[in-house]
C-alpha cells in the first residue's frame, strides 16, 4: 500500500508540477520550453513504474526491512 501511495503521490507532483509551470508561462507571456517539461515529467514516470511494479517492488522493500 506505501508503495501505490508513494508513486501516485510521484505522479501528482509531476502534474501539479507542470501545470504551475505552464500556467507560469502563460502569466508572464513566455513560451512554453520542452526541455523544462520533460524535466517536470521525471518523477510521473517513477511513478509509472512503481505503480506497474508495485507487487515486485513491495516483496522486495519487505524482504530488505525483514533482515
């Protein structure tokens, strides 16, 4: 459950990320650059992964916490 909490709260960030950067841009009339974007989208694409590797990721979390 940490581990779904942990990437969905990853892929928020991003998008609340991005969207403040692109409203941003839109108050002070500069154009929206890529480059700072695909930056942005980082950690929506950790999340990504966690979310589609939550199982394995979680077995192997509790098996390195078990000692």
């Amino acid at each position: 459950m940490l581990v779904r909490f942990t990437a969905v709260a990853l892929i928020g960030w991003s998008c609340v990320e991005n969207a403040l950067y692109v409203v941003l841009c839109h108050h002070e009339k500069l154009p929206i650059e890529l480059l700072p974007c695909v930056i942005r989208s980082l950690p929506f694409l950790a999340g990504l992964v966690m979310l589609v590797k939550s199982r394995s990721l979680a077995q192997w979390l509790a098996d390195k916490l078990d000692l």
